[in-house]
C-alpha cells in the first residue's frame, strides 16, 4: 500500500481489516463446517463471495458513476451500468 503512494495510516487500517476479516471468515467456516460438513460450507462460501462480487459491487458501481459523472449526463451513465 505505502508503494502504491498511500500513506501509513489508511495502509496499516487496511491491513488490520483485511486480517480481521480472514480470521472472522475461519472462525465461522470452521463452524459451519462443523455443522454442516466441509463441502456445504464451500459452497455457501463461493455463493456468498458471488453475491457480493455481483450484487456488492453493482451498488457501489451506482454510487461510484453518480458521484463522477456531470449532473447533465449522470442519468446516461447510470443507465449504462447493467450493460457492462
């Protein structure tokens, strides 16, 4: 991060969220391969991780074009998303 030009604070709290998130991610994997068995939790996994590939980041591609796009073509490139 600090290579790509961020400075230490934001690099250092992505780092920490980024670790947070793979030890909650295994805590929870392991209990839900526990109670479930290994291949149902893969799979609620990988449907999980398409949702938010998919449906995550279609809404914050909405607010990233609203947010960029001049207010006199905001609609046509809002309008553009479900095609790309």
């Amino acid at each position: 991060m600090r290579s790509a030009g961020y400075p230490l604070g934001p690099s250092l709290s992505f780092l920490l969220t980024r670790n947070l998130g793979g030890a909650v991610g295994a805590l929870g994997g392991a209990v839900l391969a526990d109670r479930y068995g290994i291949k149902l939790a893969v799979v609620y996994l990988l449907v999980l991780l398409a949702g938010v590939g998919t449906t995550g980041t279609q809404i914050l591609l909405s607010t990233f074009i609203g947010g960029h796009y001049p207010a006199w073509s905001r609609a046509t490139g809002l309008g553009a998303i479900p095609f790309s």
